[in-house]
C-alpha cells in the first residue's frame, strides 16, 4: 500500500485449535470466517484487515474468501502464522504511527459496524486499550466444592467481546507477552456497549441463532 496505514483489523482464530475448523462452519451458505471478513471489509473507517491465519489453515481459509477478496487486495491479506507475534513484522513498515489496531474473534462473525466504529473512535480520543462490553444477564453465584457459597454481585460484572482496540504503543506493549493480544490483555482497559449480535458462534444452538440473524436480515447496511 502506498499510503501509512491508519487502521488496521486482525481477525484471528487463536483461542482453540477447534476454532479453526468453527471458523469454517457455514451459516446461510457462507462460512463464519467469510460473515467476519465482509463486515470489517463493509467499514470503511478501517484501511486493513489483516487474516491471521495458522499455517496449517492457511489455505483452506485462502479458498473460503476466494470470491470474496478479488478487487480488495489493498485492503486484505492473509498472512501465515501461529501467533499475531509472528504475524504483525509482515504488518509493521506500513503502519502510521497513530495506527489503531484492532483484534477480532473470527468466530465473532455478526459484530455490528457500528462497535467496529466505536472502538476506533474511543481509541482516536486517546484511550490505550478498548473493549466492548455487555451488562451480565444471569444471577452469578460462587462456590467451593460444589455448593454455592454465595451469589455475586453483578452490578460491576461485565461480559466482554472483540474487537479489541489498541493504539499502536499499547498493542505492541502488549505482544510482549503475549503471542496473540486479545481479552487477555485488557486489564485497565476502556469500554464501549457491545452488542448481542457480536456473540461468540461457537456451539450448535449459537449457529442456530446465527441462521436467524441472517435470516432476519437484521444486519446493519454499510454506510
């Protein structure tokens, strides 16, 4: 790319070895990975996205994104790797100083644009590291050798969801320790509402409520 890069998304599939086959489980037709890569690719406020693709899977989610990818290669590329440690030198050199990083959850398919954005903008206006977030639904209870010991108070309890958003200090801070920053990297963090829709579609009932979502056509449009 000519330009410095001034965002930059990595969509990974880092959290279990399972997850690379999950990423290319098919909802409506298509599989995840190629839900994940349309709605980063459909923001326009985001210059690069980035697959983080573990060598052994490197092809197979080359061919998913086949008919995808023509025409954005300026805006897409695959890069092997086990870790975004290994991944990000690829990256690097084309990066403005005040880049925005964001790592997504490939298995997050169905994020509305509208957190892709939030997190960019709230990482523009000088926050470090950003996470959207959810108000915890459920009664939380703690206990010890299984019997509840006591019931949590979930007032200050959050759930947390990709994208992550890093400035470029604070994203390279964090790949000191660890190979793939993501929600484990988040301590001190800022966050921004999520949203249902941003679910991690990871067992049958969530691909289930996955083919509604599409189904629905509940989906934002791209602006």
């Amino acid at each position: 790319m000519n330009q410095q890069v001034q965002s930059v998304a990595f969509v990974t599939v880092a959290h279990h070895t399972a997850d690379e086959e999950r990423a290319l489980t098919t909802v409506n037709g298509e599989v995840l990975l190629k839900h994940t890569v349309r709605g980063l690719l459909d923001t326009p406020e985001l210059d690069l996205v980035v697959v983080s693709a573990p060598t052994r899977c490197a092809e197979s989610f080359s061919d998913a994104l086949a008919d995808l990818v023509p025409g954005l290669s300026d805006r897409c590329r695959f890069v092997p790797g086990a870790s975004l440690r290994q991944v990000f030198p690829a990256v690097e050199p084309s990066l403005s100083p005040d880049a925005v990083v964001l790592v997504h959850d490939a298995l997050r398919a169905f994020t509305p644009q509208r957190t892709f954005r939030e997190v960019l903008t709230t990482v523009r206006e000088g926050a470090s590291v950003v996470v959207p977030v959810l108000p915890m639904a459920d009664t939380v209870k703690a206990t010890d050798a299984g019997l509840i010991t006591a019931t949590v108070d979930r007032d200050g309890l959050r759930t947390a969801q990709t994208p992550v958003g890093f400035s470029l200090d604070a994203f390279r801070a964090a790949l000191a320790s660890s190979p793939t920053p993501g929600l484990d990297s988040v301590a001190g963090a800022t966050t921004v509402p999520g949203d249902p829709d941003a679910m991690r579609v990871a067992s049958a009932f969530e691909l289930t409520l996955a083919e509604a979502l599409v189904a629905g056509g509940d989906q934002e449009a791209p602006l």
